[in-house]
C-alpha cells in the first residue's frame, strides 16, 4: 500500500510542476461500477489434494470529485466514493483426493455487506480537441488511488484499489469561461488490502461517469 501511496505523490508532484498554464477548477457528481475477481488456491501434501475458490463481487458506487486543470493537457482528481456492494458470486472446487472432487458456485445479492466510503485521488493526461467555439472533446488517461475509508465488519473487510483508467469526456462551454463537463473512463484496477490480501491474486474493472460544471481561472 505504501508504494501506491508514495506513486500517487510523485505524480501529484509532477503534475503540479505546470501549474501555471490554462488552469480549470470544477467538480460534481460521479457514478462508478465496479468488479473484483480473486483467485484462492490450497494445496495439501499429505493428502495431494488441491482445493480452489473464486470470489466475484459486484459494486456500485456513487459519489462527488473535484478537479483541477493544471495546464491544458494534465488535470489532478479527487473524489469522495460510497461503494455499496450488489451481487456476490463464489467458486469452490474441493479435492478430497483419489478422483473425487465436490464442486459448486454460491450466488447471492450482498445485502449483508456494509456500505464504505473511499477516497480517490488521480492524475490525468488529456488532450483538448475543439470541434468549436462551445465543444472541446477531449480522449484521456491516467490513474486513481482509491483509499477504502474504514468498511470491516466480521463478515468482510473491504479493499482499495490502483486504477488506471482511459477514456474520453466533453466540455461544453455555457460562457466564456464557465463549462458542463461530461465524461466516460473505462479501467483496470489492482486491489490490495482487505479481504483480497487472502487470496493468491485479485484483478478488478469497472466504468466511471462524472458530470459536472467548471471555471477557467
């Protein structure tokens, strides 16, 4: 956790290096689907058995962001996350050994789990494509650090995750100065921590949607 944290500075600090150029502030409202897998194996010795489970968990997550137009082309992010669990799938595959294996999926809505609240902080490269003097159409990537904010219970502890993220977004220009910003990103998550730290590996992807309104400075 403490080398995302410490890349989530170094980023920040670059981006904050151009601070004089084109800078924009805005924020609003934001809308996240979110899917984890992780991946769990255990092998026995002394019986030869080798037992396996997967976990699949859906989430949605809405929320509010901020941005923070740093030049023309980098922007810094941050956002305040509720993540709220919806479906919960489990895999298990059982080897007693000699040829015989019980095996199964367990499906279920997760109403059991507890809500939890995240903090996301990103930077994002993206280049500015007016179509005219109202439309600026822009395609962009980055990454988020999102920062599960308490969220264990006895029954499941809650990750964060490493985002990197792509997408494409749309400033449409109401003054001369003020904008609505509309925008689309699709990623790949690493998470750590939590529950996901008791299985082998965990990889995760999901939409983020923001809609909001900015200021050129």
């Amino acid at each position: 956790m403490k080398k995302f944290i410490l890349l989530a500075a170094c980023l920040t600090v670059l981006a904050s290096g151009v601070f004089a150029l084109d800078k924009t502030i805005g924020g609003g409202l934001m809308y996240n689907a979110g899917f984890t897998n992780a991946k769990y194996e255990e092998y026995d010795d002394y019986f030869g058995s080798n037992d396996t489970f997967e976990m699949n968990i859906a989430r949605n997550g809405f929320g509010l962001f901020a941005f923070f137009g740093v030049s023309q082309y980098f922007e810094l992010n941050l956002g305040l996350l509720i993540k709220s669990p919806s479906t919960v799938e489990i895999k298990y595959t059982y080897d007693y050994g000699g040829g015989y294996k019980d095996s199964g999926t367990l499906k279920g809505t997760a109403d059991y789990l507890d809500d939890c609240v995240a903090l996301q902080l990103g930077t994002y490269f993206k280049y500015p494509i007016p179509i005219s003097t109202a439309l600026v159409f822009f395609p962009t990537v980055g990454v988020d650090l999102e920062l599960t904010l308490g969220g264990e219970s006895d029954y499941f502890d809650w990750w964060s995750d490493f985002w990197i993220r792509a997408g494409v977004g749309l400033d449409i220009f109401l003054t001369e100065r003020m904008f609505l910003r509309g925008h689309a990103i699709y990623g790949v998550a690493i998470p750590f921590g939590g529950e996901v730290d008791n299985f082998d590996s965990a990889i995760g992807h999901g939409l983020l949607i923001k809609f909001g309104i900015g200021w050129m400075l």
